[in-house]
C-alpha cells in the first residue's frame, strides 16, 4: 500500500537526516528548568538501570516523579521539541518488572509511574452491580486495586501470577493468567484508557473514542503512548477459593483434561498446568499447604527420572454454593483422567491465593534469591503443534525443573481483540508455556545464566526448525526483521500507529523495535 510505503520512508529517511546535535549541558538545563508539579532527579537512578530480569542495565539520564499527567505531557512536549537535534528518548516505568531492560532508556528520561498513583484516588463504581468498574491510575499496583474493590466484595476479573506489577506495565503487554481462559487477558477487561501520547497530547480511548488509540496502546509495549488512567470491568468476588491441584505422568491426557475443562460449561474458574522434571521435592513442600487426599500413596510421588504434569484449578465460594460446592467438584473432578491418588486440596481466602506468588518473593527474598537474573523465555504454542512441542522440549530439551517452575495452560482467542497490538499464534487454542528460570551467578553448572540462556535457545531453534508457529510472550529481539516477523501480518498496523502516535520515535526505547532520529 502506497500511503503505508510512502510513511515508512519518510521515518526511515529522517533517522538517516543528520543535524546538529544540542550538547549535553543545554539538554541537561533545559529538563532542570522545567516547570513539574512533581520533580525530576539527575543522581541515585540506578535503580532504573535495573529490572527482575537483572540482565540489561542501562543507566538514564533522569528520572521524574510525576504529580500530574501534565507532568508527563510536559516532558514529552518538550523531548519532542528537541527533536532530533538530542538523542534523548523517554520510558514510562511502572514497578519495573521487565526481563530485558524494556522500561530502560540509556541516557533517557524515565517517568516513575507509581509517583503518579500517590495523587489519584481510585474510584470504584457499583453500577447497582451491573458492570462494576475501577478507575485507577496506570501506576498503581494490582495488588492495591485488589485490596481496594475487595472493601465493596468485588475484584477485577483477569490477573497475572504476580499482583506487585503495574497497571500501565501489564496493559503494554497483555496480562495472562489462569483466568484468561474465560475473561480473556486483562487487556480484554479494559473500558477506558488515558493516554499521553509520544506527541504530548492527552487523550480519553476506548472502543468508541479514539478507538485506533486505545487498540494500539493494549499489548503495544509502551511505543504509542503512556497510559496514565484506566477503568477496569470488576466482578463480584468470592471470599474464599477451593485450590486444587492434580497430577499426570502422561502430557497428551493432561492437556485433554486442561481443553475439557476451558470449553466446558460448567468448569472451575482458574486453570493452570505445570511441568515437574526430576524435583521431588516441590511436591513435598506442596504437603505444607494442600492436603493430599491420600497421603500414604501421595507420599510415594517422586518425579525423579521423569516428567509429572500438575493440573491446578481453583473453584470460587461463595454463599449460595456453600452446601452444593462439595457435590459440584467432585462432578467436575470425575471428568478428569489424572493418576488416582494424587488430589491435593486446599481452602484458602481469595486474596491469599491471588497474592500467592509473594509469598514466595519473601521467602527467596530473605535468602537473598530474588535479585539474581531471570532469564525467563515465554511462549505460546498452537494447540495442533503443542504435542510436538512438549516432545521436542520437555521430554527431550529440558533435563529439569530446579531452576524455577515451567508453567503450562491453554487460553482460547475468542477472548481476545484482535484489532489490539497483542499478537499470538493464529489458531483458536493456544497454549502459553513460560520457562520461568532463575540463574546463579556464580555457577559454571545447569543453573549458570549460560547454561539457561543455551537451553532456551535451543527451544526456540527447535520450535523455528520443526514449523511450530510459535509466538514470544514478553517479546525480546535483536533486529527490526524479527520484530517484523514477530508482528507479521500486524506489522504495518503497528509501524503505521507509530508514525501516527510518535513519531520521532521517543518512547519505550529499551524494546528495541524502533530507534529514535538523530
Ligand atoms: P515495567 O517493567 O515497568 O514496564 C514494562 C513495559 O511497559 C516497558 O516497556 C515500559 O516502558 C512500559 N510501561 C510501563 N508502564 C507504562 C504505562 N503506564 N504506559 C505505557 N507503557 C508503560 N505477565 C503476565 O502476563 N502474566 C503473569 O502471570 C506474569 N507474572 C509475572 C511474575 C513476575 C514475578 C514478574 C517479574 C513478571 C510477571 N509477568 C507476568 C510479566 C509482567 O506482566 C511484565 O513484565 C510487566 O510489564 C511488568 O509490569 P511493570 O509494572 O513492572 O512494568
């Protein structure tokens, strides 16, 4: 299409138009004589040269603590007016979670987005329970959204794993959890939005207003704007859960069972699946906090020398289930095809569940484990390729699971706007299997971050060479081709929003999909 290749051009052009350069010391006065409701620091930004990936650092030349969207307009506006003449570049930085510097700008501006939430309230709107909703700032933790719309019985209907991350940083990428398989991604569960975007100007999207805006910045890794406000769909939420999990030796049963349940009608209301490789000892810990049905014959579970399956599930009570909920599971349950005595269950609150993850973080917190790299690879697989998938990887790549969990679970497209920048395989069903690693760094054995950084690039030239079709989640890539073929048929939608939205290329610099002007 010619208004597409005449666009391209001109982008590709002006990042070759060479123009003089504004020294370092007028940038450095002209973003100290900004007039911020909040405040801008230039010394002690380490900490936004870091992220839970521990692996790119890239140090900024500011950080701001924004007070108000005007803020953050501001400085867009005014990165914008130097145009190319200063390679100055701005990232939005939510709690900084990334695995490979995507909230970093080397030499950049960073704006601090949980400064932003300390002046916005949150809203939360009843609506007589009909489509309840949450406004809340893009800064604000899930976490304290959650604690929130619990005091009116109700919560957001879609999670991630973690609840210590942000809004604006989960929306940029798509936020998958074990509820996707109903309620879509947290990026499905979004009314509105406010965005600053890469020109300075705020706007109020959604699927009606602005709706090319509001597609593009859902799962658009920060490149067309910053979000500063958005208003999530809520539900009513139950007060305690009944969390499950079962175990497979066999991965074509497992994932038979995990398709059932997703499509059924009367189904649970969290579904998860996890790979065991040779580590006895997980299931050992899960006898502290589930209790096995069967505890002799549980105790005899080892996965040593082979590969378990774990189906988890979570079943929502609420009062009027009370009395039928024992009856309803063990229905539900009688579907299912896993190794007879390996159901273990437990009842707990629904935000000790949701937050379970943190619990973690305390314990690797106090070994001093949770600041090591990750070098996490997420996928998602087609449902007609996961079989050869999981017997190329997990039965033959993957020796083992002791450097952290190996998550896997279908979530289905229906739930999913495709006119939002999120990409996935094309197929109905597709699973996302996340190898959620931890390296030591003081290791030259199975947990060095060389060993993990091979073994998952061998997934990916397994996957590339059989044809699998496979997508990264959290996409990471060196070259503007990959990220072509990442996009494939979405990518001159996105490059087009882009010169639309941000043109000089300012934003989100540490994705490395596009490259500011100079
Ligand atoms: P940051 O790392 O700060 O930012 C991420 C990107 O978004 C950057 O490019 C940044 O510039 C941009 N950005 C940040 N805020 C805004 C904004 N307001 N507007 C526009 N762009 C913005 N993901 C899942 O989907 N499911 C999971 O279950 C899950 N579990 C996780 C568990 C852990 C322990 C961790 C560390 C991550 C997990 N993630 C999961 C990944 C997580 O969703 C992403 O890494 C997310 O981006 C982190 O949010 P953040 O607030 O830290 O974002």
């Amino acid at each position: 299409n010619v208004w597409f290749l005449r666009s391209f051009t001109i982008l590709v052009l002006s990042w070759l138009t060479i123009k003089p350069e504004l020294c370092f010391s007028s940038v450095l006065s002209s973003l100290k004589a900004l007039n911020l409701q909040g405040h801008i620091t230039f010394e002690n930004n380490e900490f936004a040269a870091r992220d839970f990936g521990n692996q790119i650092h890239s140090l900024p030349l500011a950080v701001v603590y924004p007070k108000s969207v005007t803020d953050i307009s501001d400085i867009i506006f005014h990165v914008r007016q130097m145009g190319s003449s200063s390679e100055l570049t701005v990232a939005a930085r939510g709690h900084g979670h990334s695995l490979q510097g995507q909230a970093q700008a080397r030499g950049g501006v960073i704006i601090n987005m949980e400064s932003l939430q300390q002046g916005q309230e949150m809203q939360v709107v009843y609506n007589r329970g009909k489509f309840p909703y949450v406004d809340v700032s893009a800064g604000e933790l899930w976490i304290n959204i959650l604690h929130e719309t619990l005091k009116y019985g109700l919560a957001p209907k879609s999670w991630t794993d973690y609840l210590h991350l942000t809004v604006g940083g989960t929306l940029s990428n798509a936020g998958i959890s074990g509820q996707a398989f109903k309620h879509g991604p947290q990026i499905s569960n979004v009314h509105q939005l406010e965005v600053v975007t890469g020109k300075g100007e705020v706007k109020i999207c959604s699927q009606e207003q602005n709706a090319d805006l509001f597609h593009g910045v859902l799962g658009g890794l920060g490149q067309f704007g910053i979000i500063t406000r958005a208003r999530i769909s809520l539900e009513r939420a139950p007060k305690m859960v009944k969390w499950i999990r079962v175990l497979y030796s066999d991965f074509s049963t497992f994932a038979r069972d995990q398709e059932h349940l997703m499509s059924a009608a009367k189904t649970f209301d969290y579904i998860e699946g996890l790979v065991i490789k040779n580590k006895t000892d997980l299931i050992n810990n899960w006898r502290a906090s589930f209790d096995p049905q069967d505890p002799a014959q549980a105790s005899h579970f080892v996965s040593d020398g082979r590969t378990l399956y774990c189906l988890e599930l979570t079943k929502n009570l609420y009062p009027e289930n009370a009395d039928t909920i024992g009856k309803e599971l063990d229905d539900l349950l009688s579907q299912l095809n896993y190794i007879p005595s390996t159901l273990f269950m437990t009842e707990v609150p629904y935000i000790e569940f949701l937050d379970r993850v943190h619990a973690s973080e305390l314990k690797l917190r106090s070994k001093g484990l949770w600041d090591l790299p990750h070098p996490w690879l997420n996928l998602l697989v087609p449902k007609s390729k996961i079989q050869q998938f999981a017997k190329g990887v997990f039965d033959n790549i993957l020796k083992d699971t002791n450097n952290g969990p190996v998550l896997v679970y279908p979530i289905q497209k229906s739930k999913w706007d495709n006119r939002t920048s999120f990409v996935t395989p094309d197929e109905d069903i597709i699973y996302l299997v996340a190898f959620l690693s931890h390296a030591n760094p003081s290791s030259n054995g199975t947990d060095s971050l060389e060993h993990i950084l091979t073994q998952n690039k061998r997934i990916l030239d397994f996957s590339e060479a059989a044809h699998l079709g496979v997508k990264q989640y959290l996409p990471h890539y060196a070259t503007q081709e990959q990220w072509r073929t990442h996009f494939g048929p979405k990518w001159e939608v996105f490059v087009q929003r882009k010169l639309t939205y941000d043109p000089l290329a300012i934003l989100a610099p540490g994705q490395r999909i596009f490259q500011k002007a100079v």
